[in-house]
C-alpha cells in the first residue's frame, strides 16, 4: 500500500499544492490558488488607507484559503484515501513575517487594528526599512554576527521590519506577543504547537546554533524598547527543517478532510527545500533556484566565511550540512523587461508566424551567434548585485553596441552576464575552499530556455543537471513531510527515492568555455571598476536620480 | 530687375537644386534627382562583376543627369528669365573620387574599362581602402602633415583610394590622366576648365597653402610608382571657393537653357559650404550640420593644433578664415538604430492614436523628463569616434539600466551622449585657444527634434541658433554662385544678404546645465577610461568579434 505526501509552496503571488507518492515521489495531483489580495502595495483593502513607497504587504486569510482551496482539491483529483496521506510540509516566501497575537492571530485580524498598516503581513519584499537595516548594518559592526552574512543583511530580513513596526507604530510593536515567519504562522495554525523553523532562523533572523540571537546590548542599541526583544517576542521552540512540528489539530482535519495523525513538518524556504527536490543532499553541487531572480544552495562540512554570500546556516537546507546561500538580483526579470518592452512588431511577426513566443524566436536567433561574435559585454546589475559586492545601489551596463547591433545580440549579452555573475560567485566559494564541482538547476527557466543552460555551462565550465519536476519546491516540501511523518531516515534517503533529474546534462563546450575565458576576464575588470570603488559612477547617479524625483514630490 | 543663382547639393543617394534670388536668398523653386543607380555596394551595372566588402562606388551618368534634370526643371517652375541666371554653385560629398581621362571622361565611361571596378566613382563612404590608410598614417608620421589633420587621417581620403587603384588595378591607375574629386569634375564639366578647389584638396587630399602637397620621398615610400603622382595626376589650377570657375560651356548653355555668361563657382563640400546658408562666416562660432552624422566647422584666425580635429585648411569654408572641420560619427544614426530596432507595438500603436511618428512620440515622453531623472548615461560610440580620439574601434556602452527602464530613457540617454560628445570636441577648441560663444545648426535633425537642440544648449551652455533653410548646403551653393558670379564683395556680405536663421533660439536653462555639468564629468571620466587606454575592453573585443567572423567566413 502506498502513503503519500503534500507539500505546499507559497509563493508571491499564489500557492501551489502537490500530492506525492512517497515511495518514488510521483506527483498525483496539483492545484494551484492565487491570492484574492495579491500583493497590497498602494491601499490597505476595504480601507481608503495609503501605503508609502516600498510597501508590500499581505492578507493573512489569504493563506489559510490556500490549505481550504488545494489541500481538499488534490485529494479529490488524486482519489487517494485520507488515510493514506501521512504529512504535509510547508515552504514559504522569506523572509514574509507578521506580528501575531498571544491566541494566533495576525494583529490584522482584529478589527481594532485592520486599519493600520503595520498591522498586516510584511511581503518579502517589502522595502520601506532600509533606513532600519542601514541601522543594523552600522551598529552591527561591532557584535561580529555579520560576518555569517557577507557583511551586510538586506531591508528584507526580520529585524529591519520589526524595528519599522517599533518605530512608526510602537502601539503595535507593544500588543505583538510574538513576530513570526509566514512559514511557522501556517504551522502554528496547523498544529497550534508556537514552533520556529532553524532555517529562516538562520538566514533571516540573525540567529546561530553556536551562538544564538546577537546579545541584548546590540538591540538595546537598536532601540531602547528592543532591549529584551528576543524573550518577549521570540518565544516557542525552535526546531530542526525535516522534523515534525506535531499532528494537525482536530479542527484542520475535518476542515481538509485529512486523518488527525497526519504530521505536519517543520516550515521551510522556498529555495531552501528545493535542494531535496533536487538531489543536492551533500557537498560540491550547487543549486541554482531559476526564475525572475536565482538564489543558490550549496552545502558545506564546514562553516567558513565566503565574500559577499547571503548567509550561511548549520542544517539550513539539509541535515548534517552547513548551507549557504547566495543569488543574484535579476535574472529571468531582465531578460523580460528586454523582451516585454524593446522588441518590435517586425520580430513579434515572425514569433507569430512561426507559432512560437518571443522569448522562443530570441533563444532560437541567439543560439546561431557564436560566442563572442556580437563584440559586447554586460554587468548584470538591472536589480542591484545581492552576493560578492552586495550592494543594490548598482545598476546595469552594457557595452559594444555598433549601429548594426540586433537584438538578438542583446538578449545573448544579457543571459551571458549573467552567466558571469554566476561563475563569479563560485569563484568565491572557490577562493574560501569550497569548490563546486557541478552545477543543478530547478525553476520555470531551466525547463524553458536551452540556450541559458548552455551558456551556463560553457562560461562556468562545470556540468549542469536540472530537476525533473516543474514544481521543485513543493515537491521538496513533500518530501520534507515524508522525513517528518518517519517514512524515511534522512533527507538524502527520501531525496534518493523520491527526487529526479532530467536524463539531459547541459556540458561545457571546450570551443566556447575558451571564448568565454575571455569575456570573463572583462566582466571582472568592469565588475571590480564599477563595483569595489574605482568608479562609483552607478551609485552617483543613482543618489542623483533620488534626489530629482525627491524634488519632484516636493513640488508636486 | 532681380538676378539668380541656382545651387545643386550633391548628396549620397541624391542631388537637389534650388533656384534663389540673390537679393534676398529666397528661394523660387526646388527639384530633387535621385540617382538611378544609387550606391553600388555589390555589382557593377549591367555586369556580373561582384564587389568587395565595404565597397561603394557610383555612376558619374547620374551626376551629369542631376544637371540635365534638375536644373530646367528649376528654371520653369520658377519662371525666371534664364538670362537673369547669373551663377551656378556646386557642392558635393566629399572624399568622392574619380579616375579621370585625358578627355574628362571618368574611366568608367569608356565601354572597355567598364566591367572593372577601380574604373568607377569612389564614393565618400567606400571603405575598402583601410590598409592602404594605414600605411599612410604609418609613414606619414615621419613627414609632418599629419598634425593638420589630427594625427591620422580616415580610409575615405583621396590618397588611400588612389593607393587601392595602384595597388590592387595598376592598369587603371596608369591609364589615369587625373584623380579628381567628384565636385572638380561637374566644374570640368560645365565650363571645359581642370580646376581644382582648395577645400577638398586641404581636408582630404593632404594640401597645405603653405606647404602644398607631401613631399616625394613620403609617396615613394607609400609605393615606387607614386613618386611623382602630384605631377603626373594632380595636375590643373588649384583655385579657392568662392571664386569663379569660368563661364559655362556652350553646349550645357543650350543643353540646360541657360546664358554662356552664366558663372559657375568653383566646387565645394555639402558641410563646408553650409557655413555660408547658416550665417558662420567670422570666428566664435561652430556650425554643426546634423544628420545622421554631425560635421562641424568652426573659422579661426589662427592656425592651430586642436585635439582629435578632422583638418584645418586656410579659406576651406569661408574666405579669409582658417576652416576647422570635427564631428561626430553617429548622431540620428544613433537615434534610428534604437527607435526602427527597439520600439515594442505599445508605442507604436501610441504613436499612430496620436498621429504622430514614433521619433516625435519619443521626443514628446523624453521631454517631461528632468535631466538625470533616468540616472543613465552613456557613450555615443555607436558608430566610432571620429574627433577627440579619432578611433573607428570603440564602440557604444550604456549604464545605470535598471528593470524600470523606459524607452524614452534610453532616447533621451542616447541624445545626451551626442551632446557630451560635441561638448568635448568644443573643451578640446578651448583647451588650443579657439572659444566657441554660440553654437549653429543646420540640417534635418535641428528642424525635427526641439529637445535635442535644447539638451545640446542645456549640455554645451551655449545659445544655438538655427538655419531657415532646410536646404542649407544648396543655398550654400546659390551663395558662393553669387559671390562668384560678381555680384557680392565677399562671403560675408553674400551670407548677409541671403542667409536667414530661425528665430527661435535655444537657449541654456541654468538649473539644467547645472545637473548636465555633473552628468558630463561621468561622461568625461568614462571616454578617458574607456578612449585613453586605460580599459581597452572595447577593441579587445572587436578584435575577438573580427577574429571569430573571420574564422565562420573561412569554414563556410
């Protein structure tokens, strides 16, 4: 008889729930449900209430309608018994957090404060605390925890955002009895066990297994009234990604229709669980999550520092290694703003006539230009540079356009770049003994664009295998699940059995890894002109530009 | 009673006459000629014989059928008295060349030399002569004359097309009585007269009023056959613009329908001449005539070495003055290649609801822009650096892209490239002690695109007035006819009378050029970093580009 698995990946947008078989990970069943209130940036809903630039907050119920809408759903597609499913796992967007009251409740939910912005869930991507991260980057200097995050932690992160909710709604700072990751938020609501996952702990929260939270002086810094932050508002147990956070509670197994003995894991990163999914369970893989933008998981025996990566945990994305995490900004989101808005009717015609998309007619034109034939060289700095220089006021820069430039030439440049980014931060790695040895790759852009992963390939010289599954994540999250529910011994057992990889490996091709030697060595030179100092031209006119459109609201 | 000139512009792909009152300068009647051969870039006419790369060659039928057309046709739309026709005034592209007979026939023109492609017309553009510039570059560094023409002059002069002859159909270059330049060869025409004017031969064939042509010993270096080509190919009467070239010859007088008392002036350059139509005729100014391409000219009293400038020749654009010639290699060049390339159906669709061209809808968005709100810039290298670095090898480069690009940042970029550009070939001017206090326009562009002009003035800080006409070059012409013709003192009397500018001037917006003072300076350091050897990224990669076309020519 066979058991099964869900595993739930929330994503920006929406969430997607697969149902597997967990003896070899066959997904039965899919289902997919977009959040009603998206991605509030502007208005609060139902409110005529305002929200300042750089906001992007979410909708607490929003999430639960994901487990009412699929969890039902792939069950009745699969036709599977309840019975039969043993666990759930949870992946998030991180770092989305929320301040939650002492009963469960996102403060959001209370009608006495659903008019108050600060009262919602804060998005990943919600930017408006750089001043509150600018602060945590100068104090944290002399507390030394930095050093695991390349130096510098981004206004995404838990702490920023909890000192913007004490700084401009301290009312609300006061009433929150907990902060929570998105991720332990659907586990507590699950399970009802207050249990914090060591991943986002790791890379979001400032936390170490060695060496816990950073000490009360440094949030005493921060703000007098964060002093004792870690005790009064990171209570509740912190527990390993692949264990279990406890049974559902009763009232979810008849609102699912799920036996009360099914296990739900401890809650996870989207990119993080990906690694399960796609067999990198142990050292010298790196794994690239490909999509609007990549985030890499590589795994260590050892901590060491590694310049500019993003963050590095013990047991952050598979048991008994050190994870670390870096990526790049802008990936898939460059070579869409090029296609979305500078491709004209001409090339729309002839992807039209030929039944194909855009992106499809531009891989297939590249793919004819040799390496090096255009004459041209980009920095992949479009959204910033997030590992090596860390730094998101760098912009992008292109060079050897000619009056016969195609745009096919364009569109090569831009993956080529960002192929060299690539390279760049495994040579990072490299340089602090960590060497990758080969390279895999899961996301929408793996699947759909060869030309990308064979440029990949040659530039970084190493040989790429890509997921089988299309929904890497929550797969990995079921996965994670079968771990937790006692199905399997390790991660790398269920990894075995219930992940695959596609039977084509992209390999460098010697001819044009020869080529790319050479553009590379140019990317370097520009990369370190522009990026360590030499020429902060991007940054200048970057603050120039803000204080234009400063003035422009001013004036307006 | 009124008297009239006709001037005739010869252009690349057509001629344009026009018929003008000598009072007053108006213009009474118009009439444009294309060239029923156009460029020839592949083929010979009625042949097989195939063409080199960067190949152009042209018809001299169609240059004698520009007469036989335009200028009756002018006469009756007009309906002036043909007696009242008192001058004719020529101006062409320059460097265009021919090898011409004993009897004045271009050798093309003679049924046995046809099939062969060195026997034709070299048009200014034809760039198959690169090695033979080298090697004049080369030796001509030991001999001097290289300084007047900022130490290297271009493969689209007389002497490497005449060395290409030699070289590669020695025959032909024997059988040549005279290489003349296309404008010396209408006057031949017209008047029976071997006239040579002082512009083409100072700006492109290596001519000094005070040292004359290069010494032997430099041609018998550049080849044993050239020793004496002055003597032997150069011959006839070196006469200045603005003098006469003698009385029309009885047969065009009957053949056009004109008095043989009717003066033609001596052969001039379409820039060159355009000083006379745009009112710059004493020093201070620099006139640019705005195409694709931008030619500039500037007069001085004085003769002295300016940085990276074209030439100076004594009286080579207005009589009395020393003629600067600078420019720019691409300039609406550089606009069309972004706006017919990378324009999506969103704007063109904008464009056509508002009835307006895609250039003008672009204009209209770059326009509610503030300078530095796109915190871009760039270098205008599309095409090369024709003044200032004199280096055909460097190439584009854009920086501070961001995923929230717009096209009209790219446009609006891409003009203020231009105008950094002119603003340095302005600062080289100053640094040898010529000033320019008011800038000049003429051409397409000027009348076309206000923002341009007003970033131009913002960029350069100095006020641009603009020709009336937008046949500059051949009311050029009509001038200098006039001046031959007897009936002006001078140039500057000519120019006052019948020359006309807008009277909208451009004028610098100080809050502006404040923001572009700072743009400028990252300009600056970038076209030293990028032009002055520093980073030879943009050459390292031509080479590679050449290198790998080269290698695909061989394997097909």
């Amino acid at each position: 008889m066979s058991h099964y698995t869900i595993g739930i990946d929330y994503g920006s947008l929406s969430a997607r729930a697969v149902l597997v078989d967990i003896n070899d990970g066959k997904e039965l069943a899919s289902a997919v449900y977009e959040y009603p209130h998206a991605v509030m940036s502007e208005y609060l809903p139902d409110s005529k209430v305002k929200l300042g630039p750089d906001w992007a907050l979410q909708h607490p119920e929003d999430y639960l309608n994901v487990l009412r809408q699929t969890i039902p759903s792939v069950i009745e597609k699969s036709n599977v018994h309840s019975s039969n499913i043993v666990g759930i796992g949870i992946d998030f967007t991180s770092c989305t957090i929320m301040p939650v009251s002492r009963e469960g409740k996102v403060l959001a939910q209370y009608e006495k404060y659903k008019t108050e912005p600060h009262a919602w869930v804060k998005l990943w991507k919600h930017h408006a605390a750089q001043p509150e991260a600018d602060l945590i980057n100068k104090i944290g200097k002399k507390y030394g925890f930095l050093s695991r995050y390349g130096g510098k932690i981004s206004s995404e992160w838990m702490f920023p955002k909890v000192l913007q909710i004490l700084n401009e709604a301290p009312h609300l700072y006061h009433e929150t009895n907990s902060f929570l990751e998105a991720a332990d938020w659907i586990t507590l609501q699950l399970t009802g066990n207050w249990i914090r996952n060591n991943c986002t702990l790791g890379f979001k929260a400032l936390w170490d297994e060695q060496h816990g939270f950073p000490e009360k002086a440094f949030f005493k810094e921060l703000h007098p009234d964060m002093e004792n932050v870690i005790e009064e508002k990171f209570g509740g147990e912190i527990r390993k990604i692949g264990e279990s956070a406890g049974p559902l509670l009763q009232e979810w197994s008849e609102a699912l229709g799920l036996s009360p003995n099914t296990k739900v894991s401890v809650g996870n990163v989207d990119a993080h669980v990906s690694a399960s999914s796609s067999k990198v369970v142990d050292e010298g893989k790196m794994l690239m999550i490909m999509g609007t933008s990549t985030c890499d998981i590589t795994l260590g025996s050892e901590k060491k520092e590694v310049e500019g990566m993003c963050g590095v945990v013990k047991d952050g994305a598979i048991p008994g290694y050190y994870a670390y995490e870096s990526g790049q900004n802008a990936v898939g989101d460059i070579f869409d703003w090029f296609v979305r808005t500078y491709i004209n009717q001409t090339y729309e015609d002839e992807a039209n006539l030929q039944g194909i998309s855009i992106h499809e007619l531009l891989e297939k034109k590249a793919s004819v230009l040799k390496a090096g034939e255009s004459g041209m060289v980009a920095l992949d700095w479009w959204n910033g540079n997030r590992s090596v220089l860390v730094d998101t006021n760098l912009t992008g820069l292109m060079l050897g356009m000619t009056l016969a430039t195609k745009p096919e030439e364009i569109y090569r440049t831009l993956i080529e770049a960002t192929a060299f980014g690539k390279r760049r931060i495994i040579d990072s790695f490299a340089k602090s003994g960590i060497e990758i040895k080969e390279l895999y790759a899961c996301g929408g852009l793996p699947h759909k664009n060869r030309l990308l992963m064979q440029i990949y390939a040659d530039v970084c010289q190493l040989e790429i295998k890509i997921a089988s599954s299309l929904q890497a994540p929550a797969l990995g999250s079921a996965i994670f699940a079968a771990v937790a529910a006692g199905y399997y011994e390790s991660l790398q057992e269920a990894s075995d059995k219930m992940a695959s990889l596609k039977e084509e490996v992209f390999k460098p091709i010697p001819e044009n890894s020869k080529i790319y030697d050479q553009l590379y060595a140019e990317y370097i030179q520009l990369h370190d002109y522009f990026g360590k100092g030499e020429n902060d031209v991007m940054k200048r006119l970057k603050k120039l530009k803000l204080s234009i459109l400063d003035q422009q609201t001013i004036h307006a």
